[in-house]
C-alpha cells in the first residue's frame, strides 16, 4: 500500500520534471507533438500486437496447451497501452517495453520462470482425444439409433403414467 502511493505521487512528478527539461530544449509545441506522437504509435502498436497475441492464444487453446506466456503478454500489453497514453517520456519507456514484442517476450518468460504464473494446468475433458472418466481412462462410446414417436402414438400405460387420475 505504501509503495502504491509513492508511486501514486512520484510518477507524476518525474513526468512534469522531464517534460519541463525536454520543453526547455525543444520548445513546447515539439514537446507536446511528441508526447502525442508517442500516443498514436502506441495506439497502432497495442492494436496489431493485441491481435497478433490473441491468435497465439487461440492456436494454443485448440492444440490443448495453456497459453501462460500469451496471457501474461496480454497483460502486459494493456499496461503498456495504458502507459502509453499518459502523457510523458518515462511511462512512455515501460509502454514501449511492454509493446515491443523483442523486449516483452523474454520479460514475460522471466516472469513466468520467476512466479507459480506458469505452474497451473489445463485439465479437459478434450485434451488428449476426448472425454475421459474419472480414472483418466478412456470412456466407452456406445453407437445407437432412435426413433422418435408422435405423441397421439403414444402407448396406454405411458399415458397412465402421466396422468394417473385419467380412466383407462
């Protein structure tokens, strides 16, 4: 909680620290330019990465594995777009890092080696050529036919059944 709240105050103020000093060596207008350039190539970055990672994520899922690394990169890419979108030179180093999927691919693979991140499993009933009973063994599929009957077709002792009250 303490950490969060420093944080919560010093990102700020080194943000308008740097855009002071990088204002009084570019001007302004570029200062502010560039904070916005930043913005929009965050943008267009975090939208084909998003996509890029979200397939990786599918293929994973069909084959039955988990996709910890894809999910974890996930994540990382909404901090970055986010960071990304505050204005300011130094959030805008950690969105990029988080974005470039070279500098995001082995961050998440630390994280992953560093945390239980990557010790769940996947446990389903599709994995490994479907259904399987509680054993883990094979279960039996039976084949079979039905007929499907009217209901005016229906037998006399049905019928009792589901009206007991009813006279034969």
């Amino acid at each position: 909680m303490r950490a969060a709240s420093f944080l919560f105050f010093i990102i700020p103020l080194v943000e308008m620290i740097i855009l002071i000093q990088v204002g009084g060596m570019i001007g302004p207008l570029p200062t502010v330019g560039l904070v916005v350039l930043t913005a929009i190539c965050g943008v267009s970055l975090l939208r084909s990465e998003g996509m890029a990672t979200l397939s990786r994520v599918q293929e994973k899922l069909q084959r039955g594995e988990i996709p910890e690394s894809e999910l974890l990169e996930g994540i990382m890419l909404i901090v970055g777009g986010a960071l990304l979108l505050t204005p300011g030179f130094a959030t805008d180093i950690f969105g990029f890092v988080c974005l470039i999927p070279v500098l995001r691919g082995p961050l998440a693979a630390r994280i992953i080696r560093s945390t239980s991140f990557g010790k769940f499993q996947m446990h389903s009933q599709f994995q490994r050529g479907g259904f399987r009973n509680k054993d883990g063994q094979s279960g039996q599929t039976i084949d079979g036919e039905f007929v499907s009957e009217p209901i005016d077709d229906v037998p006399a002792a049905k019928a009792n059944l589901e009206n007991p009250n009813k006279p034969q």
